[in-house]
C-alpha cells in the first residue's frame, strides 16, 4: 500500500508541475541578450520540447535507476541538492519536536491531574492559544522578541574563520534554536490538548480507580499505569505531526533564512525547477509514509491488541 501511494504521488506531482503555465526556459525571455535559438536548445537539452507521455516515461526510467536527475537552475544533481537541504531540516524539526513533546506531555498531565482548577484553566487557555497561531506570526514574533540575543537568519556564522568541529556544532546549533523553537511552539498546543484529553480518559479505566482505592499515589498511578495507556493516541499524532512539519517548514525557513527542503521547494517553484520539485515531493511523500508506518508499529507495540 505505502508503494502505491508514492506511485500515485510520484505520477500526481509530475503531472501537476507540468500543467501550470511557462517552465525553466521561459525565463530566460526576461534575461537581456537571450535568444529565442538559445532557449530552444535548453528546452531541447532538458527534454521539454518532448511529449508529456515521453517525460513521464523517461522520468521513471531514471527514477527507477535511483536518479532523481539534474537541477535547471545550478545543474548539480537533485540527490545532493535535497540531501543538503534535508540535513539541514530534520535536525531542525526533530529538535522542536523533541521540546513539543516534553513540553506538551508534561503540560498535558498536569493538566489532567488538576482537572478544574486554576493550573489546568491557565494551560488549556495557553495551549489553544499557541495552537491558534500561524507558524510565521509565531517565528516574526519571536524574531521582534529575542533577534537580538540569537541569530535572526542563516545556518552559521559567516565571520567564524575556520572553526573546529565543536564550534561549528555549537554556531549551528546557535542558529537553529529560533526556528526550532517557532517548530516546537506550533505543536506543543496540539500535543498538550490531545495529551491532556487522552489522560483524563484514562483516568476514568476501572484499573485506574482501583489503584486509588488501593492507595498508591496519584503520581505512582500516572507513571505506572495511565501514561503508557495514553501515550497510545499521543504517539499517533506526534508520528503524524512529524511528517505534516517536514513537509510544511516553508514558511518558518523563509522566515529565518534557514537552508532546508522548505527553502529549497520554495526556490524551485519560482524558477520551475521541475527535477528539484519532483526530487522533493518525491522525499517528502517518503518521510510522511514512513512516519505512519512508524507510528502503526508504535501502536502495536503500546497496545498488542490492535493486531486482532
């Protein structure tokens, strides 16, 4: 099933960067001095004076030999454009996922624990207004906000001459704590709310009550036996969300000048970069269906029951 859906999304991304109007070559009808001769023998050299049915044949021929083919716009190879570029998103997500997932379970318990007082009122507010929020308002607001005590754009410091491996871990790091943190914003409010609803129902189970009648403590009761129950919708989404923000960092990229995939799709959609642009929803179509799959395989481990 997970191969059908790269096909048909593989098929569907092809097809859809070719209907809209004008292609790489056509820009150069703005350059000065560019020729119409000149213009043909790129469209001929990129294979866009062919049929569709002939690209889209070609294309999986070369996809099928693992080559996403070359760039229009620097003619370096798509995998090593896409490689850069996803080396520079992931550690950024993961690093906001990882804070959003700390952040919102612990927010969520606490939630739960305290259903109805003040506590829980003050985090459900915050966690719905934090979900509320677009994720470039968050990252605009956090540049106005803390701009000048870390970086405002960029992956490193370009005045840091040849720094060791452990400052340029530490620059890189340094720069990627705001869009991380725009990142782990966006989904602390979600993963706070689901956790707080999927740990008050738990706390509701017959085994539940009777672990309070037995008098363990209400902290013993939720690391014991509520959290690893809860986390089984918890997970889901935190698989999910993780696939959803690899795919949508555009705009938090664009943002902080960050050098990812976001970036990278952005520039290729302004210049109709098709090779990049398959390249890249080819990977994120990857990315999305390989975190449901881990997310079924968490399932099964949390609750075996789901295999009856």
């Amino acid at each position: 099933m997970a191969l059908i859906t790269i096909f048909c999304a593989v098929s569907l991304n092809f097809l859809l960067f070719r209907v809209v109007p004008g292609d790489a070559v056509s820009n150069l009808a703005r350059v000065p001095n560019s020729t119409v001769a000149q213009q043909q023998a790129l469209r001929h050299e990129f294979g866009l004076d062919r049929s569709i049915g002939a690209q889209y044949v070609a294309y999986l021929r070369e996809l099928a030999h693992g080559n996403l083919g070359r760039s229009f716009a620097n003619g370096q190879p798509v995998s090593k454009n896409l490689g850069e570029a996803l080396g520079n998103t992931l550690p950024m997500v993961l690093l906001g996922t990882v804070v959003a997932i700390v952040a919102g379970i612990a927010t969520g318990v606490l939630g739960a624990v305290r259903r109805g007082t003040r506590t829980d009122r003050a985090l459900t507010v915050s966690s719905l207004a934090v979900y509320a929020l677009p994720a470039q308002w968050v990252g605009l607001l956090l540049l106005f906000l803390l701009g000048g005590v870390f970086p405002s754009g960029g992956r490193v410091d370009e005045f840091l001459i040849e720094p060791s491996a452990w400052q340029h871990a530490v620059d890189v790091l340094w720069h990627m704590t705001l869009p991380s943190l725009v990142v782990g914003l966006t989904l602390f409010g979600q993963y706070a709310l689901l956790t707080r609803t999927a740990t008050l129902e738990t706390l509701s189970e017959d085994y539940v009550l009777t672990a309070r009648a037995k008098g363990l403590s209400t902290p013993r009761i939720v690391r014991r036996h509520v959290l690893r129950n809860a986390m089984l919708p918890i997970s889901t989404m935190i698989a999910l969300t993780l696939g959803s923000v690899v795919g949508g960092v555009v705009l938090i990229e664009t943002v902080f000048s960050w050098p990812g995939i976001g970036r990278a799709v952005y520039s290729a959609v302004t210049s109709r970069d098709y090779p990049m642009l398959q390249g890249a929803f080819l990977v994120l179509t990857v990315v999305v269906v390989v975190c449901n799959y881990v997310s079924d395989l968490v399932c099964l481990r949390l609750d075996p029951r789901i295999t009856a």
